[in-house]
C-alpha cells in the first residue's frame, strides 16, 4: 500500500504529552495509581506519592489500565509481546522504501514487522506468541531463548 506507514510509538508518546500540557495538563510520571473516584466537580487521583484533584483524567496506564477501568475487563488485557531486531544480510532489501510494513498470516501464526528505521536491523515479531496474557505485575519481563529461536525460525523461513 503506497500511502501506508507507521508510527514510532516514543514520538507519538512524547508529542502527546507536549500538546496535553500545551493545553494546561499535569503530567505525573512513575506514579503508581491505587485509585481514583469522581469528586465535587472533577476526580480524585490517590497514587503512591500524593492525592491529586482535577478537572479530568486522562489514563495512560498501559496494561494496568483493566485495573483502573474495570469495565475494560476482558476487553484490554495484558499479553506478553516480544519482537526482535535482526540485522540482514542485505540492509538494502529491507530499508523503508524497499520493504514494507508487513502483517501476514502463515503456519506457524500471525507476524508483523517493520522496516529498518532509526535503528541497525528490521523488527518483527508474532501476535500472541505463546498465549502469555495475565495480571501486568505477573507477566514475565523480558524475551525467553524460546521467544527467540521462534522468531528466528520465522526470520530465516520467510527472509532468507
């Protein structure tokens, strides 16, 4: 698809948080929420550091969001995604006008990936990969050699 593309996720995050605070709000990074409720004439945020009262809340909680909202239950659940970063043979073949983003359906499940961009090597990786979906302070933190040889398996199958 000519007109396609993608985001790099740090830059949408960043540019998100600037306009925000264009607009007057506060953020407050490495906060842990223990609980919100709506108060006179906006909410109360508890977290680890301190009680805050606003106007409005916006939740930026990533896998914890379930926890805050819990009508999202089921609905936004935390799953263990990991990718990879592999250096090709031939970087030409997979820079971002040679190479697109891809999101394909083969045997061995769904992967998708990106182009090289901003950094050495092209990303990749499987949706759902082994099913690891769980409380976000549960999941485990970081790829297994099982993870790794999957994503290798698929890298040296389908781009030789």
């Amino acid at each position: 698809q000519k007109d396609g593309g993608f985001l790099t996720p740090e830059r949408g995050v960043v540019s998100y948080v600037n306009a925000a605070m264009a607009l007057g709000a506060e953020v407050h990074g490495r906060e842990t929420v223990l609980g919100w409720e709506p108060h006179s004439d906006g909410v109360r945020v508890t977290t680890d550091r301190a009680v805050y009262t606003a106007d409005a809340l916006v939740f930026t909680a990533g896998s914890w969001n379930s926890q805050l909202m819990p009508w999202l239950h089921g609905l936004a659940t935390p799953e263990l995604q990991v990718l990879i970063w592999m250096q090709p043979e031939r970087p030409e073949y997979f820079r971002l006008d040679n190479f697109p983003v891809f999101n394909c359906l083969v045997d061995e499940g769904r992967f998708y990936g990106f182009p090289v961009f901003g950094v050495p090597g092209f990303k990749f990786g499987k949706y759902h990969h082994f099913e690891e979906q769980g409380r976000p302070h549960e999941i485990k933190r970081g790829p297994s050699r099982e993870d790794e040889e999957m994503l290798r398996d698929f890298a040296a199958r389908y781009f030789p």
